[in-house]
C-alpha cells in the first residue's frame, strides 16, 4: 500500500508539496495543451481533491490559459526552474491534476486510461487494456473506479 502524504516538488526544490488525500485517479492526457507544456506527447495527471494538497515550501507562480475544452485553467509552476507541478479549473471544481513526475516516489504510479486521443502523437500508440476517450470523458467515473480497482490506497 502507498502511504500517505506523498510528497513532490519541482527540480531545483524551490518548491514542495504533499498529497494528504488518496488519489481519485491516474491517467495519460494528449491535449496540446499538455504537449506543449512538458514538451512531450502526453501528461500523466495524478487528480487530487484540491483540500488535500498543499505546498509546504516555497510559494508556485500562477499561469492561466483556456484548454483545448474551453475552459479556463491555471497552472502552478516553480519561477527558478520553471517546473509545472499541478493544474486547476477557474471557477474552481475542487479538484487538482498534479503531474505525475514530481512526485518523490512514481513507483505507484499506473495510468487506467487515455483522454484526449484526438490530439494525440501517432508515434504514441494508447495501450488497449486503458479505457479511452477521444476528448476529455463527460463522466471520469470509469476512470476513478479503475484507479480505485488498482488498490494502491486502501479501502
């Protein structure tokens, strides 16, 4: 079982956070938007209840943007480094998307699907054993079910 808090950070260790809550889910998203923030063919969003994150170091720069959905969202970022570390929704849904390589410890970590496969690289097959959705899911209970069926956190 993973242990709670997990603990993260940007590169330079300007800034921290812990996760105090288990996780709702774990998944691959192939929006631009996330392209051209990592500069790779995807993200790998860990999705947190936003009252169980909180930084414990430093204080993150704010971005804001519209997503390829056409909401509005900001991202967290370090202003030494310029690591992103987590994203959110403007009004806020209560939910956190924090990337998944800031993590201290990523062994646990286990995408149950792929989101926005319309923009995704060709060079970058999905696995067919994760759910799939050509856009962002209306509904991500499939996706939370999955990640809680993964039994890393408990209960």
């Amino acid at each position: 079982m993973v242990q709670l808090p997990l603990g993260g950070g940007c590169q330079c260790g300007g800034l921290r956070y812990e996760i105090r809550q288990p996780p709702l889910m774990v998944y691959n998203c192939h929006c631009t938007n996330c392209q051209k923030i990592g500069g790779g063919a995807f993200s790998t969003p860990v999705t947190v209840f936003e009252v169980g994150f909180a930084f414990t170091k430093g204080e993150p720069q704010t971005f804001e943007w519209t997503s390829d959905a056409g909401n509005r969202r900001f991202g967290w970022y370090c202003r030494d480094c310029g690591i992103r570390i987590a994203h959110g929704q403007i009004p806020s849904n209560g939910v956190l998307s924090v990337r998944a390589g800031t993590l201290d410890d990523t062994s646990w970590v286990e995408p149950v699907g792929d989101i926005w496969l319309r923009s995704a690289q060709p060079w970058v097959p999905p696995s067919a054993d994760r759910l799939r959705a050509e856009q962002g899911p209306p509904d991500y209970t499939p996706y939370i079910e999955r990640f809680l069926a993964q039994g890393r956190f408990g209960g």
